[in-house]
C-alpha cells in the first residue's frame, strides 16, 4: 500500500510514527510513491539513542530528513527539501541527493581520455553538471539496512552501465550511509569500473542548522581547514590557479559568519553572487584517514557541525540560486541563501586540468572515499 506523506503531520510525528524503535535506534522502511517510470520508491528511517533521526529514499539516495538536537536537546530537522517524492521528481537543485558520476562540473560537458574525446550533457549553461541529465541523484538505488551495536545504515548500490550519460565503462557503485551513536553520519563511497571513467562521488544535503525553514544561513559561523581555492570563470569553472585565501573573503581559517564579507566587491563573488567554490583542503597524514575539512556553528541553537573527509576538496556552496521560487517542505518558501551545501569532492573540471589531483578510475582499481558530518552542541 502506498503510504502519502501527509503536509498536516510535523516531521517529527511522522518519525515518531514510522519508527518502530527498539531501544537504542533502529530501521524502517516505508513505501514512498512511484517515479514516472512506474518504479516504486521507498523511504527507510534511521534513528540512534540520541533521537537524531534521519529519513533517506531510495530515489536519488536522498536525505529527506535529519533530526539534530539543539544545545536545550530540541530536535530539529536541518536539511532542506520537500514532503513529497513529487517535489524531487519536478523540480529540484539537487537537494539531499547522491551526486555521480562526476560532482560538480566538468567544462563544455567535453574531456579526453586515453586519446579519445567523449561528450556529456551540458546541462548548466555550458557545462555539464552532476552527473548529467539522469545522474546518481535520479535513480532508483538498491538498498539493504543493517543495525550494529553501535550504528546503523543503509547500504546503498547502483550499477551504471557503459556510456550512461555519456561516460565510459560499466560503474559499479556502493555507498553506504551510516548514523553512529556518536552522533555522526558517515558516508562511504566505493566503485570499480571495466574501462577507465572519472568518478567523483558526493552527498549533496543543504544544511540550515537553526532548522530548515529558519531562515537564511548567513548567521552560522564557518571555518574551513583550507589555505587555498580554487578561482572560476564566469560560469564557474576552475581557471586552474590554487590561489591562496589570505586577505581574500576566502579566508574562513578563523571561524566567520557566512554573511561577514559575502556581499562585498570581488570578482569571484559576483557569479554566484556569493560563494560557489572549491576550496582545497590542507591535509595530513596518508590519505587513507579522513582529516578535518569544515566546522559550522549556528549561535542561536548552538548546533555545531563539523566535516572530516578523505577527499582533496570541499565545494562550499551559500544557496545562491535558491530565488523563493521552491516551495519545500510544509510550504517553506526556498529564498536566497536558506540553506548551504558542503560537498566533499575532488576539484571541479578534473578531467580537464591536468594539474589538479585525478579523478580518473581505472579497471583492477577500487575508488573509496569517506566523508564525516559529527554533530555536537555548544553552549
Ligand atoms: C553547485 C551550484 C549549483 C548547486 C545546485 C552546487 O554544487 O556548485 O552552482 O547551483 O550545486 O545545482
């Protein structure tokens, strides 16, 4: 039976509702609607000892709904997004989904490898971006749940065959999602593919950590582990510099409110207008482990989130396309700057900027990449 969220009931109650939580947390799936290829289309939720919860669909791998508490222990749900599957299925900037093959974009929707050009889907102005036309965020995912002592999470696997979108080679991909009791949500990518392909995977949540709806973020207080961004052309991609953030609004090394310097006159704040780039990430140690990348802290809740990855890169991106023209969940109205993303990425435009860490995958090869959002409070 199909089960319709209904807009009347908070997202609270219907977790309360849908969960059939043993002790510490656990896992339920329910049925989410059908896609418009006849798919059917579920939604698990998630939930650990602490009462944060979070609601994933299958569609897209998305993230419907992540449950924090505050510094008082109110919960709130921090993620932007819509009630319906509808909303994801018409119209939607990519709101809590998984993004492949490639995060971010790749120039011209054009790069060459191993001598032979391929084209992709220019589906942002010029370039192509996220995956493409039907990219890893519009597609039905096959996911298992599991419970361990101390977490729990989906695994979450998508087979994209030779030529999707344009790219080569048969990708198999597994992503796994999971929420600890440290109050914690890891993500896990893995992929091999037959012939040489670039991969670069992502989650693509928007966070307003004063609670979605709330809002703009322009108040939470960022800091970046991040010497360096990468510079963009007008249509955001990278002209290849590392340049270095020092004395630019760039500089989030010391904890900044997002709104501090996001209007003043700089060239590379003018696109978005405001902040749409990669930074690029210090890093330590051998790669293998994830090092910190971000902290956010919201001052009137007192939510803090904090980003530890493996990836060379980090997309900080202020909402700045959201233009009151989506209506979210129970009717929020989506303005400019309601929510920002964080994406753990490689660089944009990898595949064409030879001086930039790869992002080519080859057979006998095996991507992994982690990526960590810890959630705490502060007083
Ligand atoms: C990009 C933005 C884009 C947004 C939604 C972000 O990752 O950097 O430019 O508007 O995704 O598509």
């Amino acid at each position: 039976m199909q089960r319709v969220l209904d807009p009347r009931v908070s997202g609270w109650a219907m977790i309360l509702a849908w969960t059939v939580a043993c002790a510490g947390g656990g896992v339920t799936r329910e049925r989410f609607g059908t896609t418009d290829c006849g798919e059917a289309v579920s939604v698990f939720t998630l939930k650990n000892a602490h009462g944060m919860a979070l609601r994933v669909t299958d569609y897209g791998g998305i993230i419907l709904t992540l449950l924090v508490p505050d510094k008082n222990g109110r919960l709130d749900d921090v993620v932007l997004g819509y009630d319906s599957l509808t909303g994801y299925l018409r119209s939607s900037p990519y709101f809590g989904a998984l993004i492949g093959r490639y995060g971010n974009r790749i120039a011209h929707g054009r790069f060459t490898l191993d001598g032979k050009t391929y084209t992709l889907a220019t589906n942002n102005g010029p370039n192509h971006l996220h995956g493409g036309l039907r990219g890893f965020d519009k597609v039905v995912w096959d996911v298992a749940p599991f419970e361990h002592p101390d977490s729990v999470g989906l695994v979450l696997r998508y087979t994209s065959p030779n030529d999707e979108e344009g790219y080569p080679g048969t990708l198999r991909t597994t992503v796994t999602y999971t929420l600890t009791s440290a109050n914690e949500l890891v993500f896990d990518y893995s992929a091999t593919t037959d012939r040489a392909t670039p991969v670069n995977l992502t989650q693509h949540s928007y966070f307003n950590l004063a609670g979605d709806g709330k809002g703009d973020i322009l108040g939470h207080v960022v800091t970046l582990n991040a010497d360096r961004f990468t510079p963009v052309d007008s249509t955001l991609i990278p002209t290849g510099e590392l340049k270095s953030v020092a004395g630019t609004p760039f500089d989030f090394r010391k904890p900044t409110p997002i709104g501090a310097r996001i209007d003043q006159d700089d060239v590379q704040l003018r696109y978005g207008p405001g902040y749409d780039h990669n930074f690029v990430l210090n890093k330590s140690g051998d790669g293998h482990e994830p090092t910190f990348a971000a902290r956010v802290y919201e001052p009137a809740t007192g939510r803090v989130m904090e980003i530890y990855t493996t990836e060379p890169g980090l997309q900080f991106y202020s909402g700045n396309f959201l233009d009151g023209t989506l209506h979210g969940k129970k009717g929020v109205v989506y303005r400019r700057r309601y929510g920002f993303a964080m994406e753990t990425q490689h660089f944009p435009d990898s595949p064409n900027k030879p001086g930039f860490p790869s992002t080519i995958l080859r057979p006998a090869e095996q991507y992994r990449s982690r990526t960590i959002y810890k959630f705490a409070v502060q007083p």
